[in-house]
C-alpha cells in the first residue's frame, strides 16, 4: 500500500469503534493517524503510521501507583510478554508508565475490524492481570 494512498484507512476501525458503541476523537498529523477512545472507563488508542499503514497498534497506558516496585513491574512485564497472546507489555522505569499493545501487519485495517472487541477485551484483561499479580489494591500488607 502506498503511504500516499493512506486516506480512510482507519475508517473501518471507527467503524469498529462505532460498532462497539464507543465515541471517539480523531488525530492525523504528517506522522500517523491517531484515533482516542474510552472503554469501560479507561483510556485506549489506535495508531497508524503514515509511512507505514500495514501497521496498527492498539494500546492503553497507565501509571504505576507509587508503591510499585519498578522492577517487580518489569519482571511482570517480560513473563506477560513470554506468555500472552497479542499483547505486548512495556515498562518506562523513568516516567514509571507502563504500557499495553497488540501490535499488527495487515493489508488493511478492515481486517482488524471484526477483531477490535476480542483486542479490546484481551488489552483490559492483560493490565487488570498486571496490577493483580503486582498486589495493587492487595489490603494484606
């Protein structure tokens, strides 16, 4: 696909969006196309590069609660990145942000239409899981 031809090429994940009853805010610059939306209360976002508009990326970033341990987030982290599917699970040590993505390469972004419930599904499992296994909200201490 060429880069130039990029267009509506995230209209069908808006339609996805749409699909799941999600509102959402558009943001394209000269660098991506950049789609933002709330699910069940927390933040998400869609991402395709101009120079590059077979990849999409699905993600959520969060904070990490001052009484996290940064390398007990990051040993979480590398085991999730071992064993989950679609989601790969990032730790910023500095900013202490950690983020969710499922990272794709399609021919368009129709095919990850149908998709965009499970994909949702899986990033909110995956950081509920995180902060679980990281004793966030744990009240035996």
């Amino acid at each position: 696909m060429n880069p130039d031809d990029v267009g509506d090429y995230m209209l069908p994940l808006e339609e996805a969006l749409d699909d799941e009853g999600l509102l959402f805010t558009r943001d394209d610059d000269d660098d991506a196309l950049r789609i933002a939306f709330k699910s069940e209360g927390d933040r998400y976002f869609i991402i395709s590069y101009r120079d590059d508009p077979s990849f999409v990326m699905l993600g959520s970033g969060w904070a990490l609660p001052a009484e996290i341990d940064v390398d007990d987030a990051i040993d979480v982290a590398n085991e999730f990145n071992v064993r989950k599917k679609f989601v790969k699970t990032a730790v910023w040590e500095d900013q202490r942000d950690v983020l969710f993505t499922v990272e794709l390469c399609v021919s368009s972004a129709g095919e990850v239409r149908p998709h965009v419930g499970r994909l949702l599904d899986v990033l909110r499992e995956t950081a509920a899981e995180f902060f679980d296994d990281l004793g966030e909200g744990d009240d035996e201490d």
